[in-house]
C-alpha cells in the first residue's frame, strides 16, 4: 500500500536541509490530493499555507502587463518573506505559468528555497525522469531535469 502523500512530505521535508536549493515538490494532477495533504502537514507543522495565485494577484491588480512580468519575482519573494517561519507552503502555483508574465517558474521556486525551505504543489508528471507541466501542446508546457529538489507524489512509494 502507498504511503499516504502527508506522511511521504513530513519524512521527506527534513531532507530538504540538506539540498542548495530547499526545495520539495509535491508533484499530482490536479484533484489529486496535493491541498488535502498540504493542509495536513500545516497542521501538523504550523507552517504557513499561502495561495499564491490569490496572493499574487492582489498585489498585481493595479499593474500593467509589463510591470507584472517585471515585478513578480520580488513580489512572490515579499509574499514568502512575510512568513517569517524556516518553512512556507505554497499551493495554487498556476499563475507561475502564465504565458504572458515570462517567467520560469521552477527558477522561481529554487529561488525562494535558498532561505528556507519551500514545499510547493505542482500540477503535473514526472514522465522519464523529467517534471512537466501541461500537455506539450499546451502554451504553457514545461519540462525539467528532475534534480536539485525534492519530490513527494501520490505515485511515488519511497
């Protein structure tokens, strides 16, 4: 039987010390369980849960589509910073993607793992031994090395 996805974040966040990048992934399509689990290690932990699509987009309603692509970065980075916990919680990602804000959005999170350790939730596969994101049609497919972060899926047994 599968390790329930709760239990595979908390054995694995403390690997998450370790890493350059403090990354870990919680890698599912959507409906999957990723919020469910998220919540519960939060619980347990008492560490924060932000939405990043609701956070970043409060902060970016008033700027233009240029000013969004150009301040995103440190918004999120001021978003993550107020957590001032050793670990933050990100769910709802999928603005990350957005095709008009040109942003790579694993460069993102590894960039907000130095100071801490970050677990993010990602809508999507690891498909021979690469993280995607979307269809390969999709505008908004991404596709990456899977290494220099941790990884906790509900597929995954180890």
């Amino acid at each position: 039987m599968a390790e329930p996805l709760a239990d595979q974040i908390m054995r694995k966040v403390n690997q998450a010390a370790e890493l350059y990048h403090r990354l870990m992934l919680v890698i599912a399509p959507s409906g999957a369980g990723k919020t469910t689990a998220l919540l519960e290690v939060r619980d347990r932990t008492g560490a924060t849960l932000i939405n990043v699509n609701l956070e970043l987009s409060r902060l970016m309603l008033d700027l233009t589509q240029r000013q969004r692509a150009l301040k995103l970065p440190r918004l999120l980075q001021e978003i993550v910073d107020k957590d001032t916990g050793n670990m933050t919680f990100l769910d709802n990602i999928e603005l990350l993607f957005d095709v008009g804000l040109k942003q790579d959005p694993l460069r993102l999170l590894q960039g907000l793992s130095r100071n801490k350790t970050v677990v993010a939730s990602w809508n999507g596969a690891i498909i021979d031994g690469f993280l995607t994101y979307a269809e390969p049609a999709h505008p908004e497919f991404r596709r990456y090395p899977v290494h220099d972060f941790l990884v906790a899926s509900p597929e995954m047994t180890t």
